[in-house]
C-alpha cells in the first residue's frame, strides 16, 4: 500500500465529526452457553479504512466477524453499519448481509459448480441481476484479479490460493459495502499465500472498508491503517501498526508479539 493510499484513507479516520462511520460496535459481548468469548467490544471504522485485528487463537476475531455479519447472534450490545442498527428487533437480516461480504478459512465454493456458476450464483437470486450481466459483471472481476481463464473450471480443478481467490470475487461481485476477511490465508501453503494478499493490497488500494482476522503480522503492519490485538474477548489496544508492532502499551500485546517474532512469524 502506499504512503498516498494510506494517508488518505488516514484522513477519513481521523475525521469522525464529519465522516460517519462505516462500522459502530458498542459494548458487544456473545457467548457460548457459560463461554463469554466477547467481553464488551467497542469499535468505530471509517469508511475506506483497512482494520487487522491480531491475537492468538481463541481471542475472539472470528467471532466478532461472524457477529458483524449476523451469522452469530449477539448477547448484548450494537453494531450499526453506516448508522443503521442493524441489531435492532426485526431488522432484515438478509437485506443486511447483501451489503457485507465476508470470506473464511475455507473456501466454501460449491464443488458441482463451475467458477462462474459459484461467482453469478447469488448476484443472480439474491439481486435478480439478469443471468447475462451477471456473468459479464463476474468475467470482469475474474480478469481483475487474474482468474478470467478459470472461469469454466471447477474448483478441484485450482490451487487452494486460486480457490481462495475465487471466494473472493464470489463476495464482490455482490458488490458490497464492507468486507470481513477471517484468516484467509490460514488453510493455504505458504508458497500460495502471496497472491491472495495481493488481492486484499488491491482491494485496500481501490478504497474498499474491510476487518481482517490474520496471523498475518508483516502483511497487517503493511496493509492496515489500524490494528487492534484481542486478548480474551476484549480489544486491548489499537492505533496505527506502526506503534503496535514497535511500542504497544499493554503487556499483553507485547508478550505476543515477543512470541511472534520468536517464532519468525515477523
């Protein structure tokens, strides 16, 4: 990313009097049976802004992307995308969901489909978009991200970072407002990470709001405007990756990332 994409992305955070916030999460606690996993999460992202959020497996970043997405109901709390809350009794969950993309460990993608058919399938029942724009609009994000000549492939027939690839482009071509992203890279070999980074660098580049679950510490120090490190349900600390991943405040952040780097993970 670069220093002008950052900065102006920099520019709309820092300015919440006069942008409103892309994502608003107040007090957001969720549990499992007696397993409070979510401890009172608080968290405004602007509009255009790339969130990371850190920590060790178990904190809570999946969980909270799964509850922006209302895939998990909340115990208590808000969450109001675009200054709507869309926690509030009898909101359309679905009507929701088609402003937020979201993209897991696993790929998801239906094995009987052909990329294409996986990639057109929602736009064409969820937004009766006409099957012959559908398939256009989807041949154009395939190119965009360097899949166009995978398009009558099934997806046994691609690499894990191409499949992943694909998932992707299955979430923009519902053309969302905000993407959640949960430890995409985490079920690829190392080799094949790379090239599903550089699509979320491309993503970050064109402006698009995402929150990025990732063990991923050099890509989340380049990529993030803003990085927040879970520990036990709660975000401990955030603010620019620069002083997160050289002078955090918290003893607990620095303890992870002591281990990280231990580890060569940085």
């Amino acid at each position: 990313m670069s220093l002008d994409q950052r900065s102006v992305r920099t520019t709309a955070a820092d300015s919440p009097d006069t942008v409103r916030p892309a994502v608003e999460i107040a007090a957001l606690r969720k549990s499992f049976d007696k397993l409070e996993v979510l401890r009172g999460i608080d968290l405004v992202v602007a509009p255009h802004e790339v969130v990371c959020l850190i920590g060790s497996s178990g904190s809570g970043k999946s969980t909270l992307l799964r509850c922006i997405n209302l895939i998990e109901p909340i115990d208590s709390g808000r969450i109001l995308i675009d200054g709507v809350d869309i926690t509030a009794p009898k909101v359309d969950v679905n009507k929701i969901r088609r402003r937020i993309g979201i993209v897991f460990q696993a790929f998801n993608l239906f094995p009987h489909m052909s990329v294409l058919d996986n990639v057109t399938l929602a736009p064409r029942k969820v937004l009766r978009t006409p099957s012959g724009r559908a398939a256009e609009e989807a041949t154009e994000l395939l190119a965009r991200f360097g899949l166009e000549d995978k398009r009558d492939e099934f997806p046994d027939r691609l690499s894990g970072g191409q499949q992943q690839r694909v998932a992707i482009v299955r979430a923009l071509a519902m053309r969302p407002d905000l993407m959640l992203l949960d430890e995409i890279t985490s079920a690829l070999d190392p080799e094949l990470v790379a090239e599903v980074l550089n699509v979320v660098r491309e993503l970050a580049g064109a402006g698009m709001t995402m929150i990025i679950a990732t063990h991923e510490m050099g890509f989340a120090r380049d990529i993030a405007d803003r990085v927040g490190f879970l520990d036990a349900g709660r975000i401990l600390e955030q603010g620019p990756p620069d002083r997160i991943f050289t002078e955090p405040t918290e003893v607990r952040t620095r303890q992870f990332l002591d281990r990280v780097i231990a580890a060569g993970r940085m």
